[in-house]
C-alpha cells in the first residue's frame, strides 16, 4: 500500500461516488477504479460495495479508513518538516499546450506540480502546435505538449504516444452508410477542420493531397467541441485523432476508419530547448509525466459510480523516462 492508494480510499469514502472522488484526487475515474481494484487484489477483500448510484466502504474500508487519514496526515506533517529546514525550490515555469491532447492531462499534471512546487509561478497557454514550437523556439516557452513533428529541429522531444487518425460524418451523410471507405469517395467533401496552426491540420492537408483528394474547408475553427458540434450540424465531415472521436460530444456522429492498410497515425510530445538541469522546473514537471492519467474521455452519466471496465486506463510511460528530461532522437 502507498500514500496515493490511502488517498484515493479516502477520496471516495468521503465522496461515495468515483467522478466526484477522482475529481478531488486529481485522477481519471477510470485511473481510480483501477488503483481501487488493484488495492483490494492485494488485500484480498472488497473495500467498497458498488451500487449503481452510491459507493459504500465495507466493513473492511471502515476499518482501513482510520489508519489511512492517519498516513496521509503523518505524510503532510513530514514534508512540512522538510519543507522548513530546506531551500525551498523557487522560479517560474512557462508551459504551452494543444487543447485536447488527449494522450496527456495537462491541467492534472499542473495541478500535481503546483502541488509538489508551490513555490513555482506557473504560466499556462493554449495554441496551436505550430504556434507553440514557435515559441519554445523563441524561448517564450520553457515546455509545451505538441500534436506534431515538424519543425522540432534541435529541440529536445520526448514522445508521449500516438494514436490513429479517423473520419466522423453526420448519421445522414452518404459516407455514413459506407463500412469501407475509398480516397476517391472523399473528393469534393465539405470538411470541417482546425486551423493551419494545429498540427492535425498539416497531417489532414498532407494526407489527402497525396492521395488526390481535393475538399473545400467550410469551416477552420480552434476548439474541438466546436468542430464536433459544426460536424454534427451538416456542415461537413472532419479527420481527427481517434479520441476526439470517442468524446460524448461525437456521441451521434458515425465514425470511420480511413483507407487502407496503414493507418496513419497522430502523434504527442512534449518539447523544450535544451536539456536542462535535474532540478530546473522543466525538468520537474516533465518527471511527473509518468504519474499522470491521460484525459478521461468516455462518456459520463449517473451511473458512473459504477466500478466498470474502461478500455482507457493511465499509461505507465515512466519506463520510457530517464532521469532530468528525456529525449527522443
């Protein structure tokens, strides 16, 4: 048993649902079932009765729960201890990200660095991949979270994981009735797409011009949802990594698989200009990576106290990770 364990059984004991007590341990409600299952694994009993609308400790949660209140205050006690005899690790750190990455949580992995360094001011901005090299480059950014591999050039990358590219169209549009679909089949489409500044954008671009694909963009917006919702309305169809399409915004929409063998794939990293010292903020929040779920993107309802399955638990990148920032040739 661990400290993050005891916080998360003391998370849901209080809240007796697992959105709400996720929402205050700073995890995916998927990455909490998870941790709470492997828990009761290990002890070899079920610490908390599932009902569709409620969660209960069980006799056995009951009796752990005293003794985990007591680690968690006993933790916080010793780093405060430490916390005032040592040198408090102090400065800013400028953080860039794409909105919904997907394969990363950047606002929990702020928020548990904020937690760890409060002595750290943080800077947080959203933009476009494109935008954000550009700004690490120029040294306005000290890290950001990109949809893109293009013009990194000497920048330190790390790969955070990558994922297909899918079609979403309208329930009524012709290409829904489709199970398979052709390149020609797409020519002439009025699609739905993110601005030039988003890597997706580039991919989309490169993509059907080398297989002769000519589309007319109705619509370049820079939000997710509102592409979704522009898509859902008619106004045209739109090429996006896999997850977005999994969103509950994307719920009406019928998704397909693009052509071919060789699906082509949509790729995370985060980036910085120089490898930088082990204990340069940069440095600090990127050692978190491995700590972080990646965004919770399954539909939600009433019922998701319930301790279901989920296809999206939290990746453990901390393998891939070395020591200070790890890079990527």
């Amino acid at each position: 048993m661990d400290l993050r364990q005891m916080e998360y059984v003391v998370a849901l004991a209080d809240e007796r649902h697992f959105t709400r007590a996720a929402e205050l341990a700073g995890i995916s409600q998927s990455g909490l079932s998870s941790a709470i299952r492997g828990l009761e694994q290990e002890l070899g009993t079920a610490l908390f009765d599932r009902t569709t609308r409620r969660v209960e400790p069980t006799a056995a949660g009951f009796a752990l729960l005293p003794h985990a209140r007591a680690l968690l205050e006993e933790a916080a006690r010793a780093r405060e201890a430490v916390m005032r005899v040592g040198p408090a690790i102090s400065g800013s750190l400028r953080v860039g990200a794409e909105q919904c990455l997907g394969l990363v949580d950047v606002s929990a992995l702020l928020s548990t660095f904020h937690q760890r360094h409060p002595g750290i001011a943080t800077e947080f901005a959203q933009a476009g991949s494109h935008e954000l090299v550009g700004a690490v480059r120029e040294g306005e950014l000290d890290v950001a979270f990109v949809a893109t591999d293009r013009h990194l050039g000497a920048l330190r990358h790390t790969f955070l994981g990558g994922e297909p590219l899918v079609l979403v169209v309208p329930p009524g549009h012709r290409l829904a009735r489709r199970a398979t679909l052709r390149w020609e089949m797409l020519d002439g489409a009025d699609f739905v797409d993110f601005s030039e500044t988003w890597g997706v954008r580039t991919m989309n671009d490169d993509l059907l011009a080398t297989h002769g694909v000519h589309r007319r963009v109705r619509c370049s917006v820079n939000d997710v949802h509102t592409l979704l919702d522009l898509v859902t309305r008619g106004l045209g169809v739109a090429i996006v990594p896999a997850h977005v399409a999994r969103k509950p915004q994307a719920a009406t929409l019928v998704t397909r698989e693009l052509p071919g063998a060789a699906q082509p794939s949509w790729s995370v990293s985060a980036i910085c200009p120089l490898a930088p010292a082990a204990d340069a903020p940069s440095a600090l929040l990127l050692e978190l990576l491995g700590e972080t779920p990646t965004c919770e993107d399954e539909p939600r309802t009433d019922e998701t106290c319930m301790d279901a399955p989920c296809e999206d638990e939290p990746r453990d990148i901390a393998p891939a990770l070395e020591r200070g920032v790890p890079v990527t040739a």
